[in-house]
C-alpha cells in the first residue's frame, strides 16, 4: 500500500514538473514575441480565395514584405504585433488585412501597398484611405 501511494505521489510531482516546465516555456515564448507590450495587431490574410485572381504567391509575397518592413523599421515584435491568417471571410479584393485597434480594412495589399501602409499608417499614423474597406474600432 506505502509502495502504492510512494508511486501516485511521485507520478504527481513529475506531472507539476512537467506542468512547471511547460509554464515556463510558455512564458519564454510569450516575452520572445513581445505579447503583452504591443500597441498594434497587423492581420493579413493570405488564404487562396482572399487572393483569387491574382498572381500565384502574391500574399506569400506581401506577408514576406511585411515581416521584413516591420524588421527594418524596428517596429517589431513591439508595438505592432503581425499576425497571418487564412481567411478574414471577405474574400474578395485581396489580400486583405486589418490593423487593430484602429480596425483599419484595408483591400488589395499586394507587396507594394504593405509597403505604403507600413509607411503611412503604422509609422506616420496616417490611414491609406484609398485602400480603405472598411473601419470598425475597438473600444
């Protein structure tokens, strides 16, 4: 019975350590990425049908220009957080990207628009209208 009980007790503290470790790999990962410190959440979707018509890879291409704009400009990963997604179920006029917590839609974001919103918008903090779509703020 002692044996029993020594060995529930033991897989129970390997299970927190684990647990602990887990916890702590988490924190890591959220500090890395700068979660919790930044100001903005930039959202591009690069799913088939937000880019239907266009040249194949062109979303792999505004995403790639995107990391790498926000690398350059240090604005990464704080205070704009980027995130890519596959589908903001607009699908249409693609690709399609939204910047919280302004909730700035913004159409057609080829590489060479990425660059200007990244420009205007997160650096300059004016809004590119003529690729506007749509604003829904939150708060």
């Amino acid at each position: 019975m002692v044996a029993q009980l020594t060995g529930i007790f033991e897989v129970k503290m390997a299970d927190e350590i684990q647990e602990s470790i887990e916890s702590e790999k988490l924190d890591l990962r959220l500090k890395k990425v700068g979660i919790g410190g930044y100001r903005r959440h930039f959202i591009l979707c690069v799913g088939e049908s937000c880019s239907r018509g266009l040249e194949p890879g062109t979303a792999e291409e505004s995403w790639a220009k995107l990391k790498k704009l926000l690398s350059e400009h240090q604005i990464t990963p704080t205070p704009v957080f980027r995130t890519k997604c596959h589908c903001l179920r607009v699908c249409r006029q693609g690709p399609i990207g939204v910047i919280y917590p302004e909730g700035i839609w913004y159409q057609a974001l080829n590489s060479e628009n990425v660059e200007r919103v990244v420009k205007e918008h997160l650096i300059e903090n004016r809004i590119v209208e003529d690729l506007v779509i749509a604003k829904n703020p939150l708060g």
